[in-house]
C-alpha cells in the first residue's frame, strides 16, 4: 500500500519549471527547506538552525501545494512519499498502527525523504473529547513518531502537509510544523502566468489575448485554469475530429454516387 504512494526523486514529474506565478514562495523554500538539505554540515552544526521536520502548505484547493510538495522533493532530490491519511483513519487501530509506523520506517530507510499529508487537519485536527478512543491514541502514536525524527539530528524525513484549514490543525501539531507557507489563489498577474505555462506548447491561436484571460478568470484557481484549458482543447479537437469525419463523409458518398453512374453506364 504504502510503496504505491512512494517516488523515488529521478522519477518525479515535477519541477520548479511547472509552477508558475510563485517564484517569492519557490525562493523562501529554497532558503528554509532545501538549503538546510544541502547544506546540511553547515546548519547541523547548531541546535538552533536544525532544518525543519515539519512544513506546512496552507491555502484554497487547487492552487498548487501538491505541486509544490513535488517539486520541492525534486529539487532536493528527495524521496516522495505521499500519505493517503485516509488508510490511517479507515483501518482498525491495530492495522493504522502498524502502517503509521511502517511509513516512519520506510522514510527513514529512503532519507532524504519528503512524507506528504494532504488534507492534514483531517487526521490530527484538534483534539476534543469527543474524540474516538482510538483517533486519540492513533494522532499520539503519529506524533511520538514524529518527535523521534525531530529529536535525530540525523534524520533528514519531513513531514510535509497540506490544508485549506489550517485553524482546524490541532496546535500541537502546529508546533512540530514551524516552516508554514501560505499558497494563495492566484492574482490576475498569477493567472496569466499559469495560463501561459499550461498552454506553453499547445496549438493556441496566434493572436491569443492572455491578459484579457487573465482579467476575465477572477476567482480561478491554478486548477480551475487547467480544466478550463484542457476543455478549450478537447473542443478544438472535437471540431476537427467533426469536420475530418464530415469530410470523410463527403468523399465516401462521391464515391459510391460514381460507383452507381458507372454500374448505369455499363447496363446501357
Ligand atoms: P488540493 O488542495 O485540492 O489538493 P492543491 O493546492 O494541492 O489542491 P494541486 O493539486 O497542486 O493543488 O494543483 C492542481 C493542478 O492545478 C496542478 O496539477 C496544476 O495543473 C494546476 N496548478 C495549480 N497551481 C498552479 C501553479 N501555480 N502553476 C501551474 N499550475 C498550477
């Protein structure tokens, strides 16, 4: 289960390259998360600049976390192992137990190694008492082993999740995610580079008006952007596909009416 969710750096499809419109965020996890990787002598060296075991991605859906994740793995040349929370939170305790740890294990043996949490809050949201025994012991279970990645100095695993509710995370786990980055929707400018990116190397029109998309897709998300292109191109395609076959259609009916004329022909 867990191996189906797992890429090993070469094969991540994703790259700085693939992100557009958010280069102030690229540059910032450059600096806090990739830096201290690479440079790990350097900020080993102090209890006080240890490179982070946890990061969060906090923002509206669809505006690229999942994206960033990869592409931070990438560039750092981690591992990626994306965490489908709901497996820890479908299974009997005993099952989400020996998985939780599983995947602790298998980070640490792939280190350096990036555990990716989407929809985070939706497992270690804050606690109430209201709380099924075993959700209770399980978000403890999944932080003891966390705290046994902080504590190792030598560890390089990161836990990093995704949230569109971020005030739901329970502060506990707030604590352990001290690199926290806002990812937003995307401002009209933003909008115009993503739109750009998504159709760097299709068929557009030559007189495409990308400012006027831009200015004319308020609310959308890198998302929303990308549905809405693929849609414009399978419209396209669509047209061809119907005026080949019409054309198709055509021919084939020349064809046979020369048939019928010649078959007359013969009979006089
Ligand atoms: P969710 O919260 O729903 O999981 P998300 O924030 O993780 O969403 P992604 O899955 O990373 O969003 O993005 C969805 C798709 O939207 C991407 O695969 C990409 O096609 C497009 N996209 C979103 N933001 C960007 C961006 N800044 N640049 C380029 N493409 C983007």
């Amino acid at each position: 289960i867990i191996a189906s969710q797992l890429v090993v750096p070469d094969e991540i499809s994703v790259n700085w390259k693939d992100i557009a419109g958010l280069d102030y965020l690229i540059q910032e996890l450059r600096e806090t998360v990739i830096l201290p990787i690479q440079k790990r002598e350097l900020f080993a060296d102090s209890r006080l600049t240890q490179p982070p075991k946890g990061v969060l991605l906090h923002g509206p859906p669809g505006c690229g976390k999942t994206l960033i994740a990869k592409a931070t793995a990438k560039e750092a040349n981690m591992s990626f192992i994306n965490l489908d929370v709901s497996l820890l939170t479908d299974k009997w305790y005993g099952e989400t137990q020996k998985l939780a740890a599983a995947v602790f294990s298998l980070a640490v043996k792939l280190q350096p190694c990036i555990v990716f949490i989407d929809e985070i809050e939706s497992f270690l949201r804050t606690r109430t008492q209201h709380d099924h025994e075993a959700t209770a012991m399980m978000k403890t279970q999944f932080m003891s082993l966390w705290d046994g990645l902080i504590t190792d100095p030598t560890c390089t695993v990161i836990i990093m999740g995704a949230t569109n509710r971020p005030q739901d995370l329970d502060k506990a786990i707030q604590r352990r995610m001290p690199a926290t980055f806002h990812v937003p929707m995307p401002s009209e400018t933003q909008r115009e580079r993503i739109l750009q990116l998504i159709l760097r190397s299709e068929p557009v029109a030559p007189d495409i008006d990308f400012p006027r998309l831009a200015s004319s897709t308020e609310g959308f998300s890198g998302s929303d952007l990308h549905e809405l292109c693929r849609q414009a191109a399978v419209y396209r395609v669509r047209d061809l596909a119907r005026d080949e076959m019409a054309r198709e259609n055509n021919e084939n009916n020349r064809e046979s009416n020369a048939d019928t004329t010649g078959d007359s022909d013969e009979e006089y």
